[in-house]
C-alpha cells in the first residue's frame, strides 16, 4: 500500500506509553514510511510532553497525531505551540463525525 504522506515527509505520532510502539509503527506505516514516535502520558508530567514535542520538532515531523483518547484539545495546543505543526486528535475526529451522524 502506497503512504498517505510523501517520502519527503515524516508523520509524528505521540502515544501514551511505550509499549504501544510496535502496535502505532504498524498500525501507522499506510499512512507515512518516515515516523517519529514519541511517548507521554496524558496524565502524567507536562515536562515529558514538552520534551517530546521538542522531539517531534527536531525531527522535523509535518503533521503530529496524538493518539489516545486521553489527549485533550488543552494539550494539543501545547504540541502545536512547540512544533509549530498541524496536530490531530483522533477523538476529534470520532466526535465530529457522530455530531454529523446525528444532526
């Protein structure tokens, strides 16, 4: 399957845990052949989330996908201000697209 996004791009995934590794690389290699992944819980020290935003911006990352469905909109604000890159929070996403569903 061809990537989403362009070899010259790289995708910046931030996931809860690092154990979630493996499960985001494959579930993610559709989408960009180049990632970074990052971890920081979203419960946990806002210094770890600001460490690895400082991660996802050296790496140059064109797009972050915050992927847990405890990232708040507060905490992508956060990334965005660091990286200066779009983020997207899939738990957005679901609910937008029920909101839609059931206008």
């Amino acid at each position: 399957m061809e990537s989403f996004i362009s070899e010259e791009h790289r995708l910046g995934n931030l996931i809860p845990i690092p154990k979630q590794e493996d499960w985001a690389r494959g579930n993610f290699t559709h989408v960009a052949s180049r990632i970074t992944i990052t971890d920081a819980s979203p419960y946990g020290d806002r210094g770890r989330l600001l460490h690895v935003s400082k991660v996802l911006k050296e790496a140059n990352c064109c797009l972050i996908v915050m992927y847990c469905m405890g990232f708040t909109r507060g905490l992508t604000r956060e990334v965005r201000s660091v990286t200066g890159k779009p983020v997207i929070l899939p738990s957005s996403i679901v609910a937008r697209t029920l909101g839609e569903l059931l206008e």
